[in-house]
C-alpha cells in the first residue's frame, strides 16, 4: 500500500509507504516493483547508493545525468532528516528552472521520486544522517553534470543553518543554470 503525492512538478512524487508497527517497533515495504508499477511508476533500478552526512548542513547537489545516461532517483534517509531539492532542468518544459523541495525524514518514512530531466540535490538538518536512493542508471562520469545549488536564477530556499553549508569542490564550483549542459 502506497501513499503517493504529486509534488508540482512533473513526475516528481512524494511516496509514503504504509508502515506496520507495534511496541517491538515497525515494518515497511519501501520499494515493491508489483505496487510501484499498480500506482503507474514503471522504473528498472539498477543501482542503491548510501549516503552518511556528519554533521547538519552538509549539502549535496544539484546534480543529474545526460542522456543516454540519465537517471529516475527513489530518496529516502533511514537516520536524520533533509530538505531534498528537484529542479526543472528540461529547457523545452513549461515549468524550466522551477524547483520544489520537501522535508524527509526517517521518522516520517516518506520518499521522493526524482524523474530524469531533473537536478537533485538535498541538505542535512541534523547530524548523522543517512540516505538511500535508487537510480535507473549506473553513475557514469562521462554524463555526470550539477549546477550551482545557490544560482539565484533558481532561486531555492534553502534553510539558514547555523554552522552554514559544507560543500565538496564539484558543487562549489557548478556552473549556474545559465551555463549548464541541460536537457532538451
């Protein structure tokens, strides 16, 4: 059983699977290909990824794939919290440069669907915490691509953090969208 929720973009979904508890604690299906494909989502995964973030305010992103080597990403955090971020990056969509952000966490249990055409990219809210994600395709450096996370082009509201935001060099260095190799 699915709980899903269009987030207004195209394609991007929040996806709250049910949860079974009791006092030993709770059970969840987080991905079954029969029920993903009943709710209309037809993805071949081909990779998990495991992310570990340290300390809050480490930020991730925006990054995507070109084609032939795009990928479709199914979020969740296991430990902590996050503010994840989908942007438009499709430059024949009507919504292009758009973005929408929702808050994950393991408490909530919820998960976002992240459709090819779109830069993803999220922020820690806590410390220690953990994500996984699915991709429809493995990473290829070749096609590998992100855009500068405070491009005020954009314009995405990420939370003021007291510490600030820890970056690697690939995302302080990302083009804006402006200079961006994007898609059709």
């Amino acid at each position: 059983m699915l709980e899903i929720r269009p987030l207004g973009l195209d394609g991007v979904l929040e996806i709250i699977p049910k949860r079974f508890g009791d006092t030993r604690g709770f059970f969840v299906e987080t991905y079954n290909v029969e029920r993903f494909s009943d709710a209309g989502i037809d993805l071949r995964f081909v990779q998990d990824n495991h992310s570990y973030s340290a300390a809050a305010g480490v930020l991730r992103g925006l990054h995507y794939q070109l084609p032939p080597r795009a990928q479709d990403k199914l979020l969740r955090v296991i430990r902590g919290r996050i503010l994840d971020v989908a942007v438009d990056i499709r430059r024949s969509s009507k919504t292009f440069g758009k973005w929408v952000a929702l808050d994950i966490s393991a408490e909530k249990g919820n998960q976002i669907l992240v459709p090819q055409g779109f830069a993803h990219g999220f922020v820690t809210l806590v410390p220690d915490t953990e994500v996984l994600y699915k991709v429809t395709d493995t990473y290829s450096p070749e096609h590998d691509r992100s855009i500068r996370f405070d491009d005020p082009a954009i314009g995405v509201e990420w939370p003021s953090l007291s510490g600030g935001f820890q970056l690697s060099d690939k995302d302080l260095k990302a083009p804006p969208l402006a200079a961006a190799e994007v898609f059709v």
